[in-house]
C-alpha cells in the first residue's frame, strides 16, 4: 500500500528541497524527506489519541493503591 505513494512522497521532497547536483543536495532531501515522514506521520495519528487511549487503559488498567491511615 505504502509503495502506491512513494512516486508523490519523492516528488514532494524534490520540491522542498533546493536545487543542484544531486551529490551537493543529497543531505538536504534526506532531511527533508525525515521531516516529511514524521509530520506525515503525526496528522495520521494525532486524531487517533482517544483510540489509543482506550486501548492502553483497557490494556493497563488503573490499580487503586491502599489508603493510608
């Protein structure tokens, strides 16, 4: 599924990024494509806090510690 997206992810990077010999602005696209992924990364995640909030509490339920006298 991912592979279906790769053609736009690449050309979104190449867009952001300056323009010269591929050797000159290789670090450049590198970085760009890392900040690309994690914002991509986070608005697909982000609205899905609450589901996951659920799933650890329901996986880690709260323990109620003994009440001191």
């Amino acid at each position: 599924m991912c592979w279906l997206l790769l053609p736009q992810f690449t050309a979104l990077v190449r867009l952001v990024s300056p323009h010269g010999p591929e050797s000159a602005v290789l670090a450049r696209q590198i970085a760009n494509a890392h900040t690309l992924f994690n914002l991509g990364c986070t608005v697909l995640w982000l609205p899905l806090t609450p589901c996951m909030v659920r799933i650890v509490c329901t996986l880690l339920p709260e323990k109620h510690a003994p009440e001191l006298k």
